[in-house]
C-alpha cells in the first residue's frame, strides 16, 4: 500500500492484535476430535448472519479467551429484534 501511495507510512498498523481463543461449551479449545465444534453455519440458519456477527462482538475483548455459548445467541436475537423494532416502528407521538 506504501509503495502504491495509498498510506504515508510503510507500516498503516502500529500495533499487532492477536485474536482470543474461543473454547467450546465445555470449557476446552474447539477441536473436532473432542467433537465440540460449533459450525456457524447452523447457527445463521437458524438465527441469522447478523446474530451471529453481534453474538461474535458481545463475547467480549478481542484478545480474551472466551467459551461458546449458543444458548446466548438467543440474547443477542432479542436485542437485534427490539432495536429493528424501535428503529422501523416510530412511536404515533413522534410522527405528529
């Protein structure tokens, strides 16, 4: 990016994250031979990509280690629901 001129620094990043672990609902790192993986894709048809990206957000910081949880997607569906319901749907007061 430097060399096209689209940054004014060789290094656009000034400090490296590194991504928690996110263990399976049994407390251990997800692995298919412990058989505790989760496949997103299950969980967006059942609850929707943008459930699932919210979900991702609210565990926590991004350099945590942090379990899984699906039950807890359930939440993050109600609270998608009530602010597409509270944006879409403007109390009859303010309209007037």
């Amino acid at each position: 990016l430097f060399e096209a001129g689209l940054t004014k620094s060789k290094e656009p990043f000034q400090k490296l994250v590194h991504q928690g672990m996110i263990l399976g609902s049994d407390g251990e790192k997800m692995s298919k031979s412990r058989g505790n993986v989760v496949n997103p894709d299950d969980v967006v048809d059942e609850h929707g990509a943008d459930a699932l990206r919210m979900y991702e957000m609210f565990m926590g910081p991004l350099e945590a280690t942090k379990p899984w949880q699906t039950e807890q997607v359930a939440g993050v569906v109600r609270f998608r629901d009530k602010v597409h319901s509270v944006v879409s749907h403007p109390k009859i007061e303010e309209l007037a």
